[in-house]
C-alpha cells in the first residue's frame, strides 16, 4: 500500500507505529522500500554524512533536489519527504511556496519538511494552500544549530516545554500532516503526541511518540563522527564493509581476483601486427 500524507493521519487514529528512515540514493531507497518503512526522508543530514560537512547549514536546494531524485526512482511505496535547507523557505513566504514546489516537481518528492514552530506557521499555511504536505520539525532543530549553541536537548524547563507544545500545536492548524520531534525530553514529547490529532515522529524523544526516524547511516554503523545518545544500532554495516574492502585489496594484491568464474572467455589467436 502507498504510504501518503492521508495514510499518515489514518495510522494515528487506528494506534499504528510509523517508521521512517533517512535516504539519499537510489540503491538504498529500493532496499528500504522493500523492507516496508513508511517514509524516506531525504534529508539535509546529507550535508553530514554524504558530503562531510560538520553541519547542515551548507547544504543547497540543488542538492537537495539532486539526492531527492534518486531515492523517488527508488521508492514505490514509502512516501517520499524532502527536506527544505537552510535559507530556502526563511527569506519569504513566495521563496517557501516555490522551494517547495521545486522539490516536489525536480525532486519527485510527495511532502516536504521544513523545521521551526509558531515563527513558521504562516509559511507552513501558504505551502499547504499550494497543495503540498508539509511535516514540521520542533525541538532540536539543526539548522538553528548556531543560535542554539550546538546540539543540545530541547524543552528541559517547563517554561521550554510549554513552548515546544504550543509550536506544535500551531503548526497543526497551519495544515501540518506530522510533527518531528527532535533531542526533546520524553514527558514533553509524550504529551505534544497525546495534544495533536497529527502524528509526532520522534528522535531521541522517547516511545511515546507515534513514529520512530534515524539517521539510516547511524543505525548501521556507517557514521562515526557523532553518535547521538537516542541512536541504536542494529547492524554493525561499518565493520563489515571494511573487511569486505581489504579482502578485495589482499585479492587483487595475490592474484586470486578476478578468478576463471569472473573472466570472459576467447577462442582463437590474435596476432600482434608488425608495422
């Protein structure tokens, strides 16, 4: 079943967990997509783990719009979300409405995800109006990475807290189809989930969220630089890779790659010709 914005109402009111992974590639958007995850998130996390930047703060509509392409070509059921990078929606509400649009026409994307809370409501509305679902991002929003002062967990006062549901709750009656909720404390998130008749998708926000997101290159231990406290990993992808890459080395190096079952075979002679 194709998974949509609509779909994603529906499984809140039924009680249905919702899984979504981060994506970036073709290859990788197929094999999740078999797997059965709910969404794609193309997001400008790739700034980090694809491009090696520290942050996300460099990441551009063009590449945003490059690595959207490749995962829609891959994905047939999950529902394809693009994330909107810095500086492409803040400058004014017609820059939103046409990067949005940008995404879904260039990009193939189905929703797209822009982080902020009441300061974005009446971007979010003018997207909406445009008719294309938008997912909020509240809590540890890494694009403010600079005004924050680095990744730090959101909504640890009460006061904070009383923030971050109110920010939600705008962003549902802006016309939000879900809410991610970021580094925030688990009773906060727990009662943002039971405020909004939207579904909440959490990182690093507890399981009283409705859905779950990691980074995919996180949970396969593919990426070192950082490792969140909220990430688990279920496979150790990194350390396999590795051995799969020096058994290639010591192969070439003894001559026992390419083997007769890798290589072509020829009958006949060829001559060299003597000018």
């Amino acid at each position: 079943m194709k998974n949509t914005a609509l779909t994603f109402r529906q499984a809140k009111e039924k009680g249905e967990k919702l899984t979504m992974l981060t994506c970036y590639d073709y290859s990788t958007a197929k094999l999740m997509d078999e797997s059965g995850v709910n969404s794609l998130l193309v997001g400008d996390s790739l700034g980090m783990v694809m491009m090696g930047y520290e942050n996300t703060l460099a990441v551009t509509m063009e590449d945003m719009i490059h690595h959207t392409k490749c995962v829609s070509r891959g994905a047939k059921n999950a529902l394809v979300i693009g994330d909107m990078p810095f500086l492409s929606y803040h400058t004014s509400v017609y820059d939103a409405v046409v990067n949005a649009g940008r995404l879904i026409k260039e990009g193939g994307a189905q929703a797209v995800k822009l982080e902020g809370g009441a300061d974005m409501a009446e971007t979010v509305a003018a997207i909406v109006r445009a008719q294309i679902p938008v997912c909020g991002h509240i809590g540890l929003t890494p694009q403010s990475i600079n005004a924050f002062g680095g990744f730090k967990v959101q909504g640890k006062t009460v006061e904070a807290a009383q923030k971050l549901l109110d920010d939600a709750k705008r962003l549902e009656d802006a016309g939000c189809f879900a809410v991610v909720l970021e580094c925030i404390p688990e009773l906060p998130a727990r009662q943002i989930t039971e405020s909004l008749s939207i579904p909440t998708v959490g990182i690093g926000a507890g399981k009283y969220c409705d859905g779950q997101v990691l980074v995919y290159q996180d949970m396969l231990g593919l990426y070192s630089d950082v490792t969140p406290k909220f990430v688990r990993k279920f496979a150790d992808c990194g350390t396999v890779m590795r051995e799969a890459f020096r058994r290639y080395i010591e192969a070439v190096n003894e001559g026992s790659f390419p083997s007769a079952e890798h290589t072509f075979r020829f009958e006949g002679t060829v001559s060299a010709r003597v000018s």
